[in-house]
C-alpha cells in the first residue's frame, strides 16, 4: 500500500474504493490467481445456483397438489443447502486470503498465491467463531423483526389503514439499516479476526469501537456493494434465468443468455473483489481516524505465524495512540 496508515484518516468513500482498486497493481499476479481460485467460484455460485432452483419452484407452484410436489419441496431443499455450505466456505475462505495478503503488502512482507493459500487454515477457524457470533446476532435480529411484525398484523389487521402503513414502512426501515450496521460489523470484525489475536464475540466489539465515527462511511459502502449485487442478481435472473414465456424475462436467445450470463458473473467478481478489498482498507481507514495505529514489525510477525514462522512478537499488536 503506498498511503501511509495515517494518510487514510481524511479518505471518503470514493477514495477507499479508489485505493482498493489499487491495491492489485503491487502483487497483480497473486490477486490474479486468487480471484480464479476462490472468488470467481463465489461469485459464479451465487448467480447459477438459481438456474438449478428457478425450474423447481415453477415446477412446485404449477403443481402444488400433485404428489410429487413433497420431492420437488426436498430437491429445492438440497440444491438450497449445498449452495449456502458452497457459499459460506468460499466467501470465508476469499476473506482469509485476500485480508492476509493485503496486510502482508502493508507489513512489507512476500506475498505470492502459496503463501496466501498457506495461511488460510490457520485463519479459518478465527473467521468461522466470528461468523458464528454474527449469524446468532442476525438471527436474534431476525426474530425480533418478525414478532414485531406478527404484532403488527395483529393490532392492525386490516392493511388499509395508513397508520399500518406509515408503522410498516418505519419497521421496514429500520431493518433494513440494522441489517446494514450488522452487516458492516461482519465484515470489519472479519478483518479484525484476521490482523488482531483476538476473534468471535472480542472482534465484535472490537468492530463496534472501530464503527464510531465511521458509521456512515460503513453504511454507503455496505449500501453500494449490496445495491451492486441486488442489481447483478436481478439482471441475471431476468436475462439468463426466466424463460421466454415468463414475466419479466427479455426472450433471449441461449447464446445470447451465454454471452450475457458470462459478463454477469464477470461483473459479480469484479465487484466481490473490489468489495473484499476495501474492508481491509476501511480497517484501516477506522484505525486511522482513532489515532490508532499497528506496529509493522509485530503484524509482519503475526502474519508470519499464519506460516509457521512465528517469532515473538516484538511489540504489540494492540492499538496504540500514534
């Protein structure tokens, strides 16, 4: 990285994007290889998984009383669970290997496509406790959205009345930017799992501290890159997925579906892997604005020992006041 850790305190949105597009040209054969590796396979499951369940819903609801409507609901199911497995080990394993790389070029450290493999499993299982403090907080999230949406129809069961309207859209509101503050103390704690001896539920509040101050910046990130999916997601389904007959579909031709899929999930890639790298440099971006620094010499030893090549560490790694 070539902005020093306290240049970044003053960078908008905008410039951490443009700093994380950067990144790549100090190691572009590693990111390369990398991108193939892993978040090509992401990006690639998380649009053609659909071509694999669309046919079975048209299937279950053109026949919802047929018997063969409960194999058609356990075939969804399995295509469902091997997607969400496929998904979250490939999306831990991209954060793994793209975080240890990016801290490895600020630390002055090699990198190359090996060692960043290398020290994925010792990183893995950091990543996962963290994943699974924040998927509880999720789903408790979750939950309480939907009881308070159960109380809702209940008070007010005719949907009409504008009061249930205005309620409804404030509910929906705050999910929608809780579910993004969640979802941006995902990813920061990620990156805090990685770069900080700590992880799980200590990496969440770690992230909480960091978000101060930076909560916004967090939220037009988090916003952009969802918005950015959500519109790759809805184009595929649209061009590539829907028959000719179905509502909403274009009528493409299957070469043109080829083609057009094919730059989708190039689109998908290109966006998963820009948005990989700025959590790593919004990490940052936070540490600066704290007055909050890492030692290089004890983050090139702690990365070291992702490799096997530990050495005590010769300061702290904890933050320290600049």
């Amino acid at each position: 990285m070539d902005l020093q850790l306290e240049q970044l305190q003053s960078l908008s949105s905008v410039d951490v994007l443009r700093e994380s597009a950067e990144i790549p040209r100090a190691a572009p054969r590693t990111f390369s290889l990398l991108t193939l590796a892993l978040v090509f396979p992401l990006s690639f499951a998380i649009l053609v998984h659909s071509l694999f369940t669309h046919p079975v819903l048209l299937h279950l609801e053109q026949s919802s009383s047929s018997p063969y409507s409960s194999s058609g609901w356990s075939l969804l199911f399995f295509y469902q669970f091997i997607y969400i497995i496929f998904l979250f080990i490939f999306s831990l394993l991209s954060t793994a290997a793209i975080v240890f790389t990016v801290a490895s070029l600020y630390a002055a450290k090699p990198v190359s496509f090996t060692s960043s493999l290398s020290a994925i499993p010792p990183i893995f299982p950091r990543l996962f406790r963290t994943f699974l403090w924040v998927s509880l907080l999720m789903f408790l999230y979750n939950l309480a959205f939907a009881f308070s949406l159960v109380m809702l129809l209940v008070a007010y069961p005719s949907s009409d009345s504008p009061f249930f309207l205005v309620v409804l859209s404030l509910l929906i509101a705050a999910f929608i930017a809780v579910h993004v503050l969640i979802s941006a103390l995902w990813h920061l704690a990620s990156v805090i799992s990685v770069l900080e001896p700590v992880c799980g539920l200590e990496a969440m509040r770690k992230a909480r501290q960091l978000l101060r101050g930076r909560a916004r910046m967090a939220a037009i990130l988090i916003t952009g890159y969802l918005s950015a999916c959500g519109l790759i997601g809805w184009a595929f389904r649209a061009f590539v997925v829907k028959g000719p007959t179905e509502e909403g579909s274009f009528g493409l031709g299957v070469p043109a579906k080829v083609l057009v899929g094919g730059g989708l999930v190039a689109v998908l890639v290109l966006v998963n892997f820009v948005g990989l790298l700025a959590q790593s440099v919004f990490y940052y971006v936070c540490k600066s604005y704290h007055h909050q620094t890492i030692d290089k010499s004890a983050l090139y030893d702690h990365l070291g020992g992702y490799l096997g090549e530990y050495v005590p560490l010769k300061s702290s790694i904890q933050m320290e006041n600049i």
